[in-house]
C-alpha cells in the first residue's frame, strides 16, 4: 500500500483540530466527532492540550484515501509553538493549510504559508467555516492571492456561504486554472497565449504534477462541523498528493516528536526513509549538535509500534512509529544513518529567557531536575544555571510560560512562577587572540589557544594529535564548547573558531580535569584580545498597510530600529518589508493600528540579529570569571570542596 504523510496547518482556532476530528470520522478511524470546547478530540490528547482547547504537540494518526494509507499529523497552531510545527514539516510529504472563512488571512497563516512555500511542500488550502456568518467566498479568495499565493486552484464553488445551509459543488477543471498552470507547462501555455480551451484531462494531470512539485495549490471550501467539502478534500489528498519517495536502501529514519509512556520511558516518533526496524534491533543514533559535530551512540529498539497497523512491528519506508529503548534519544535524531541531518528545517534559537521559581518552599532542586527532564524531551527548551543559583529556561513566546507551568503543576506536583523575560543576546569575536598558560602555573597542563571569526563554533588543532591522550583532547574541546557559553560580556559566542595551538601534560600527575578547568581561563584571554561585539536578536517582519498609512508606518518602524528593505505597491495598499529588533515588535504590532485605522496586517518572525549600538548589555557570569586568574582559581576551589570536600589540589 502507498503511504503519504502530510500535516494540518493553521493560525489558531481555524478548525484545524476539528478537521482533523473529521477526517477521522468520515474515513471510520473513530465512531463519533470529538469537540474541542469539551476536550474530546483524538488528537489533543494532553491534559492541557484539553484544557486550553490549542494543540501544542505534534500528534500523529492514520486513515484510508482512496488506496493510500495517510498517516496525519495535528500540529499547533499557536505562533509560540512554530518550532514544533517546523520539525513536524520536516518528515511530510504534503499538508494541508486550514483557513477560516470568517476571519480570512490571519498573521500566522502567512508564515505558515510562507515556510510550505519555501520548502515546496506540496499543500492543499481548506477554507473552513464556511457554514458561519460573516463567511466570504470572493473576497477572500482576492486576499489568498494578494498575501498567501497567486497559485491556487479552487477545485470547486461554495454555494450559500454564510448559512446554515452552505455547501462544496466541485467540478473536473477549473476556467481559472488555465492562467496559473500555464507559467510551468509549455503546452498550456500555448492555449492560453492562443485563446482556446484546454482539455480538462490535460488540465487535471497538470495541476496533479505542479501540486506534487509545490508549484500550484488547489482550493477547496468546506465546514469541519457539517462535512461538507471533507469528501472532495479525501479524493484531493488521494489523488493530489505525492506519495512518499522510493525507499532508500539503508535504514533511516527521523525523530520528530517524542512523549512519555505509562511508565514514563521515552516513546519516539520517527518517520522512517529506507531499510527496516524491528524490536530488539540494535541501531546507531545520530545526533548534529550545536556547534556543526555529528555525535552517535547507540541503542537497542525494544517496541516498535507502526502508525496506523497495530499488528506490524517493523517499520519501512514511509510509515510511521512509536519506538522505544531509545532513553537518550532527542527530536531531530537520526536513527540508522546520518545522511539527511543537514536537511532538516533549521529555525533559529529560542530568544527568550526567564527564570522559573517554586511558589512554596519545596526544593528547588526538585523544580531543577523537573526543567532539565523536559530540555531532554525537547532540545528546544533549553535550561541554564544562573550567577544566583536559580533555573532559567529559553523559550520562544509567553505562552510557552504557561504550558511550561502546566505542565510542571500536572506531571511533577509543582507550583511555578516566571520573571518577565528577557532577550538572550549573542557575542562574536571581531579580530584575532591567542592565549597561553604553561604547565606548573597554578594547572597540571599545558593549553595555548587562538581565536578568530568562522562560522557557527569551529574547533581544530594545530598541534599534532597524538601531543595528548585522546581523553586529555576531548576534555579541551567539550570545555571549549562549554566555555563559550558565555563570552566577555556573558552571552554565548557564535561565529567562532578556536585552535589548540600548544598542549602538554606532566604524566602521572596530569588528568583531564586539569584540562577542563584550565581551558577556560585560556580561552576568555583569548577571547578578551580578540574582542567581541555583542548582537541583539532581531525579527523579519511584513506589514500590510494603506497607502495613505505608508509614511507614518515606516516612520514609526525606523523610531523603533526597524529597517525598511523593500515597500512594494499591492492594490490599494503597500507591502513593508525589514527587519526589527525583537525588543521593539510588540509595540510594533500595538501601534500599527492605530496607525492603519485598524487595517494593517503584520507577520514577524525571528530572523538573524544585529550588533548592539552604544554600551552592551551584559549577564551575569556562572564561571567564576575565568578571565581573573585570583577570582577564578578561588571559584575552582570553593566548587571541589563543596562537591568533593577537598580542597582544588
């Protein structure tokens, strides 16, 4: 059987999850409609999931279309959990984008939008709600056109929309397919120049191939409570979809969401791309980590559960499923094979950090261990220790604060409370340092480093690798990567490289602690003669505005820091496009209002950064300084004699 994995995209309170209830009714995976309002839908299977009535993880099921198993994943559709919904893009095969009659275009349909195209995704549009008042056929159809896509196929007509009695007529071939299909095939192009009609078969097997290439996307209207275009939104996914590629001859297969068993072991998603995986099967894990390195270790399956089969227990290409024996496995993971890593979809690093305290008197190291189980979970939560003691999370928007409390509260009995956010700048090196400490200074070793601009965090040596026992190497380079974590100012440090330039131990005195506490201090002097600038976080925005708002808009936008690149005409009103520093997009988004009558629309997303003008903001260090060899050495002490109950030798 063919399989084809797509996902249900939409700005929230679409009707994405009641789509997706639907679906699974109409195809015979459930017997009756789960509701959203009353937290009995399939998909929301969490506890806050079905509190707060929004998807927050991924969830993944499977129907019949036609002749094809569709294993489908719900995603969030809250512009907080973007990063969820991009891992998910990574394994599908297609998707379809839900949009609501009644609200239109909303800001996060058009990221969403936006990153299908980017990718070329193959995607079908579902205009829901088409049953409510206010719905608009028309009207909204001009604004898909002016803010989503001029590529779009309506496969059909709403009749009666904004009644109770709304419905889907769908027809073979569009008229107004001709003009769209026609920019990618010659054929079509021809009739069109020439003013004659092209045969519907023709039409059809056009739209077929530049829907899979994610050229052109088809247009359906319908309502998630009443039915109504779901069928005709079936035969689309069937028929329209690309199926799932070849099989690759080599096991691989992605992790893209993990949760909890009963037992509270891990259980990975993974959509699998060549080879088989069976229980009991050992399997090399794959891991690109922050700095560019590929880490492996390796593990023994013991369940595997296909999506959609309960009786399978082996996963091929194509299919999806429930793995466990995995304890140390991460989302973004590659099981089998390394290849493909590079092709996931990368977003950048949570912006945001807040610190979490209890609000009672329980230790806080129960609250820490909890922060630290849910970063395992989600290598997009990321946890740090402050200057004070306390536990700081990354994050990506305010109302991850809250899923966060909940889920602190409903898994771990914890009452949590967060400090206001605030921006988490970065730190690159701006010239060329080098640093040496000789062995009998206060270390048992012998580290000299040089440090320069390169990309992302590059680590290479200049000194033969057999200078050191490999131990003693890996402890420089793990302590090199941890030492950026903080840079001059107390932000991590990007766009790096670090050269081990000399090296030397006294055997046997010499262990690889002696290296880890040393390369720090070497590194920051390096660091501090090379200098660093400090970079805040900015976003890419669009803003849809009047033209009568287009000189006030931009003014307001560059008061805050914002660049124009482009202002394009788009009907009756003008398209901005820039970046923003991220401090300054919500008075951004408060003030465009007011300054557009109400009519402006803005999308912002994070996008790169930009060097702080003026004083740096700093942050307070955890490292006991390692650029002041006294308040550093004092630091190393008071930390062995508190863990060991020595004192630093």
């Amino acid at each position: 059987m063919h399989t084809v994995n797509i996902g249900i995209l939409a700005h929230v309170d679409a009707g994405k999850t009641s789509l997706t209830e639907r679906l699974l009714f109409d195809t015979g995976v459930i017997d009756r409609l789960g509701s959203v309002d009353s937290g009995t839908t399939q998909t929301d299977s969490g506890e806050i999931e079905r509190r707060r009535g929004i998807t927050i993880r991924s969830a993944v099921t499977a129907f019949r279309a036609r002749d094809r198993q569709v294993n489908l994943i719900d995603t969030p559709g809250h512009r907080d959990f973007m990063a969820e919904v991009e891992r998910a893009l990574a394994v599908l095969d297609g998707a379809v984008l839900v949009l609501s009659a009644v609200e239109g275009v909303q800001p996060h349909t058009r990221l969403l939008m936006r990153t299908c195209r980017a990718l070329r995704l193959p995607t079908l549009l579902f205009v829901n709600k088409i049953d409510r008042v206010g719905a608009r056929d028309a009207g909204l159809l001009a604004d898909i056109r002016r803010l989503l896509t001029r590529a779009i196929a309506p496969l059909g007509t709403a009749r009666a929309i904004g009644t109770a009695s709304a419905g889907f007529v769908g027809h073979a071939a569009g008229d107004d397919w001709l003009p769209v299909l026609a920019e990618h095939d010659d054929a079509l192009l021809a009739a069109y120049v020439e003013d004659r009609p092209a045969p519907a078969p023709a039409l059809r097997e056009a739209l077929r191939t530049q829907t899979a290439a994610g050229l052109v996307h088809p247009l359906l209207f319908g309502s998630a409570l009443s039915g109504t275009g779901v069928p005709e939104l079936l035969d689309a996914i069937g028929d329209l979809l690309p199926p799932a590629p070849p099989a690759e001859p080599a096991p691989r297969a992605r992790v893209f969401a993990i949760t909890r068993g009963p037992g509270g072991a891990k259980v990975a998603y993974a959509r699998s791309y060549g080879g088989s995986l069976t229980a009991r099967q050992r399997v090399p894990v794959f891991r690109r980590t922050a700095d560019g390195r590929v880490e492996t270790h390796r593990a023994q399956l013991t369940g595997v559960a296909v999506v959609g089969d309960p009786s399978a227990s082996v996963l091929t290409a194509g299919y999806i499923a429930a793995l466990t024996g995995l304890p140390a496995v991460r989302i973004g993971d590659q099981i089998g094979a390394p290849a493909g890593l590079d092709s996931a979809v990368h977003f950048p690093r949570p912006g945001l950090e807040t610190v979490v305290r209890r609000r009672d008197d329980g230790p806080a190291a129960e609250l820490h261990a909890a922060l630290l189980r849910m970063a395992d979970e989600d290598p997009l939560i990321h946890t740090r220790v402050t200057a004070a003691g306390e536990t700081a999370v990354l994050l990506y928007g305010e109302v991850q604060k809250e899923v966060v409390a909940a889920t602190l509260a409903d898994n771990y009995g914890i009452a949590a409370e967060f400090t206001t956010s605030q921006l988490v700048h970065l730190e690159r090196p701006t010239g060329v340092g080098s640093a040496l400490e000789i062995i009998g200074n206060g270390f048992f070793g012998t580290v000299g480093l040089r440090v320069e601009p390169g990309t992302g965090i590059e680590y290479d040596l200049a000194v033969e690798l057999g200078s050191l026992p490999l131990a003693y190497h890996k402890a420089i380079e793990d302590s090199v990567v941890r030492a950026l974590e903080q840079g001059l100012c107390g932000w991590p440090v990007t766009d790096v490289r670090v050269t081990l330039t000399h090296s030397g131990y006294w055997s046997p005195v010499t262990v690889a602690g002696d290296f880890r506490d040393l390369t720090p201090h070497v590194l920051m002097q390096a660091l501090a003669a090379a200098g660093t600038q400090v970079f805040e976080p900015c976003h890419h925005f669009e803003a849809d505005v009047p033209a009568a708002a287009l000189g006030p808009v931009t003014g307001a936008l560059a008061h805050l820091g914002g660049r124009v690149d482009e202002t394009t005409p788009a009907g009756d009103t003008w398209r901005i496009t820039g970046s923003i520093p991220a401090r300054a997009v919500a008075e951004a988004q408060r003030r465009l209002p007011d300054l557009t009558n109400g009519e402006g629309l803005w999308t912002s997303t994070p996008s790169g950064d930009r060097p702080v003008r003026g004083r740096p903001p700093r942050r307070a260090r955890t490292d006991g300084n390692p650029l002041d060899r006294v308040e550093y050495t004092r630091w190393l002490a008071q930390r062995d004699l508190a863990t060991s109950g020595h004192p630093r030798r």
